[in-house]
C-alpha cells in the first residue's frame, strides 16, 4: 500500500496513534536491513503509516465507501486552483472553516490565505472559469489565473 495524502480511519484512534506510533519509532530506532542506509526524514511517516493501517486489519476501502474521497472530502494543492476547479460546496466549506476569528487570526498571516479568502481574490478566480467546461490541462488552469494576477503559493 502507499499513502501519499488523503483520509484514514477506524475504530480505535487511540490503538492507531499506538500502533502508529510504535512502528515510527522501531523503524527510526532499529531500522531493516532495506532501510539501514536510507535517510529517513521527511519520509518516515510514509513507511509507518501503511504498516500501521495494514497491521491493523486495514487496506484500500471497498464499494461501501464510495464517494468519500471527492463527493464528501476535497483534497487540493494551491489554493488559487482549488478555487478555480472545486465545487462550490468545497469552496463554501473552506471559507466557513476560515471564518472563525480564532481560525481567522493565524490564516490570515498567511498572504495565499489572506488574498483568496479574506480579501476576495478566490471568488475572483473562480470568476475566470466555468466549472462545467475548465480546460483540459492544469497547466492551462494555472496560466489563465497568472494572466489575471492571481497566482500565488
């Protein structure tokens, strides 16, 4: 299995965040043979994490899971794109995530935040595109919001 970013779960968080842990130390403390030579930061969590889920019974999820990865969760990369191809929904789930002032007071000092939540620049980019026909390319995604002066990182 390899994880590379996404979702998990299971029945026992606390057992997970055991297991989880015990596998990240051993690997770190007493690396295998394979792993002896290998430099292991920033990667370590990316050995661990399928040992872990594995080793507890866990692997890829089947046809109950359907539409938890896109139809209910929004995995995304740069902000400016996430504007221009998420739902609305996603986009309304993320400004309301933001909105709080607790939440507000450490985003904000973040400029990608600051200009595409806070200051409206994400609504302008979603402006730009016509999520029923985006281009085919992410290229060209990222090249139309450049134009427009709103790319950031």
């Amino acid at each position: 299995l390899y994880f590379n970013a996404g979702w998990f779960f299971g029945s026992d968080p606390a057992r997970f965040g055991q297991r989880f842990l015990d596998i990240a130390l051993s690997v770190r403390d007493d690396p295998p043979d394979a792993l002896a030579l290998q430099v292991l930061d920033p990667w370590l969590d990316q050995i661990a994490l399928p040992l872990a889920i594995h080793g507890l019974g866990g692997g890829r999820p089947g046809p109950e899971l359907a539409g938890l990865d896109g139809d209910v969760t929004c995995h995304w990369r740069v902000l400016p794109l996430a504007y221009a191809r998420e739902s609305d929904r996603a986009i309304e789930a993320i400004e309301a995530a933001a909105a709080p002032n607790r939440v507000k007071k450490v985003l904000r000092d973040y400029e990608p935040m600051r200009r595409m939540i806070y200051q409206g620049r994400g609504q302008k980019v979603r402006a730009l595109f016509d999520r029923a026909d985006l281009p085919r390319t992410e290229q060209a995604i990222r090249n139309r919001i450049k134009r427009a002066g709103y790319w950031m990182r």
